[in-house]
C-alpha cells in the first residue's frame, strides 16, 4: 500500500482522526511551551484563543470533533475523485502538523537546555 496514493474511504478516516490527533497534540504542547514563559504563540489568530481555556477546547478539540463526525457520512456517499480529493488534502495537512509537532519537540529541547 502506497501511502500517497491510497484513495480509499478508510485512508481518509484514518488520515481524518491523525489530523484530529496531531491538532490535539499541538494545542496540549503549545500550551505548555506558553506556560514556561520562554515562548508564545506564533499563530496571530490562536493568541487570544490559547489563554482562555474553554474557547481553546472548543476551537481546538470540539469544533474538529463535529467537522469530522459532520463530514464522514457524506464520505460514505463520495464517489473516487473527491475520495481521493480528501486523501490528499488530509494527507497535506498531516504533513503540517508532524512538522508543527516536530517543531514543538525541538522546542522542549531547548526548554530542557536552559
């Protein structure tokens, strides 16, 4: 199985819910870097977002949660191309993600350093 090339359903639930994953990931290390004081958050949009606990749940863990269990039914109902369409688009922002949580790794490095 070619990972680039896998167009089936289930690819793209599993590609759905490491996205999901990674996302969760990226807040829970994002606040902790925030919290040693050393660093802040790089994404304009998440700033306000990250110091308030509950709108940070939800823009980070609930409203993904929603989007996915919204967009799997209409999944089922695809036909190859936009299968294969969400593959790819899930399959790019898995990508970011590793290299955001890589990021955050390299990160507590330098933490761990000082």
């Amino acid at each position: 199985m070619n990972i680039l090339r896998d167009s089936t359903t289930l690819c793209t639930k599993r590609r759905l819910f490491l996205l999901f994953m990674l996302n969760m990931s990226d807040w829970v290390c994002t606040l902790a870097l925030v919290s040693t004081g050393v660093f802040e958050e790089a994404n304009p949009l998440m700033k306000n977002v990250i110091s308030m606990p509950m709108l940070g749940f939800l823009v980070k863990v609930a409203l993904p949660l929603v989007m996915i269990l919204a967009a799997l039914p209409r999944l089922k109902n695809s036909d190859e191309r936009q299968v294969l369409l969400s593959n790819r688009v899930c399959l790019c922002g898995v990508l970011i993600y590793v290299l955001i949580n890589l990021y955050h790794l390299f990160c507590f490095g330098i933490v761990n350093m000082a």
